[in-house]
C-alpha cells in the first residue's frame, strides 16, 4: 500500500515536467544507442567466429 503513494507524486511530477515530445526523443534516441551497441556486438561475434575456424 505505501508503495502506491509513492509512485502517484513521481507519475505527477513526470508528466508536468516533460513534455511528451522530449520524451519520446529521448526513447528514440536510446534506442538508437542500444541499436548501435548491437550491431557492434553482432560484428564482433561474427569476426571471432570466423577466425576461430580459420586456425
């Protein structure tokens, strides 16, 4: 039951201080940076598996 009276004042304060453009950029722009990582990761991945069964 506590737990529900803290969320309440958090949700308030985040929907008066960001406007919902900003946060979607935002989301948008994590995402860009997560996808990114994996792309990264992926090539990666793909390099050590074909140099391991090039030895």
């Amino acid at each position: 039951m506590k737990r529900q009276y803290f969320i309440y004042p958090l949700l308030l304060l985040l929907v008066l201080t960001l406007n919902s453009c900003e946060l979607i950029g935002d989301i948008f722009q994590a995402g860009v940076g997560v996808g990114i990582f994996l792309v990264v990761a992926v090539i990666a991945v793909i390099i050590w598996i074909i140099s391991r069964f090039r030895k």
